[in-house]
C-alpha cells in the first residue's frame, strides 16, 4: 500500500510541475508560420551563422534546454543568427512557452513539422547547425546540453569575418 501511495504522490507532483502557471503573453506576438521554402531563403540570406531549435511546449525536454538556449542567445547572438521552430503546438501555448522562459530570438510556427522533416531531424527537440548561407553542418536529435552546444557554437564561431 505504501508503495502505491508513494506512486501517486509521484504523478502529482510530476503533473503539478509540468502544469504550466498564468503566463502573461501580451508582449508576446503570433508566430509567424512559414514554408519550407520561405525558411530555407531566410537561412541562405544570412550572413552569419545559425541555431535552429526544434521545440514544442508540450515537450519536457524543450523546456529542460530552454533556459540554456535562451542564456546561449544572450552570449552568442551578436555573432550567430538563434531561431526557433515551434511544432505541432498551438499558438496560445507557443506564446505562453517563449514568455515563460524570456525567449527573445525569433521563432516560427510548423504545425505540420515540415521544416524538420526537410532537414531529417527526428523526434522533438532537434537543434540545427547552420553556416552562413545557410548550408547544413549538424543536427542534434534530442535534448542539448551545455557541452553539445558549446561545441556547435564553437564550430560556428569558426566562420566569424
């Protein structure tokens, strides 16, 4: 019986952490949603590189990494373009997710993951490597840490003018 009891105190409290709290979105606009296409024009104008994350706000692990994105950003965005693509979300809860974790750098809307397929990344999230001109360098499927980025960063930075 202890056990038992021991196991719903366990999904409660995991439930009660994953439950989101009132978020205010109002600074928060739509997400733009974009082609395929559309998408890959954007990473071929750059002329810096690029960090494309994957995330869904129903994704735990996206909201594990999210607050390393966001710090990453706050360090490397002079210097290389970050960008998010929300999949099979809602734009409530998009929003909700970017002002919950002080997301600042520009995300778009995939409901249908078409931009990820595109890239063959697989499962939610994915982080993108790009070069400048918006060539494809890696993919991380799954979770990133601090050292997997630092890496990917360091490997960008390379292009620096």
């Amino acid at each position: 019986m202890t056990k038992h009891i021991a196991r719903i105190v366990l999904v409660v409290l995991i439930a009660s952490a994953c439950a989101s709290a009132e978020v205010d979105t109002s600074g928060v606009p739509d997400l733009e949603t974009v082609t395929v296409e559309e998408f890959a024009s954007k990473l071929e104008s750059l002329g810096r590189p690029a960090i494309v994350n994957v995330w869904a706000s129903w994704c735990i692990p996206c909201r594990s990494e999210a607050p390393l994105l966001t710090a990453a950003h706050l360090e490397y965005g002079g210097e290389i373009e970050f960008i998010g693509v929300n999949v099979r979300d809602s734009q409530t809860h998009a929003k909700e997710f970017i002002a919950e974790f002080g997301v600042e750098f520009d995300s778009y809307f995939d409901s249908g993951r078409a931009i990820p397929n595109h890239y063959a990344g697989i499962g939610t999230p994915i982080t993108f490597f790009f070069a400048p001109g918006g060539e494809l360098l890696s993919t991380h499927n799954g979770v990133i840490d601090d050292h997997a980025l630092a890496l990917g960063i360091d490997e960008l930075l390379r292009f620096e003018s």
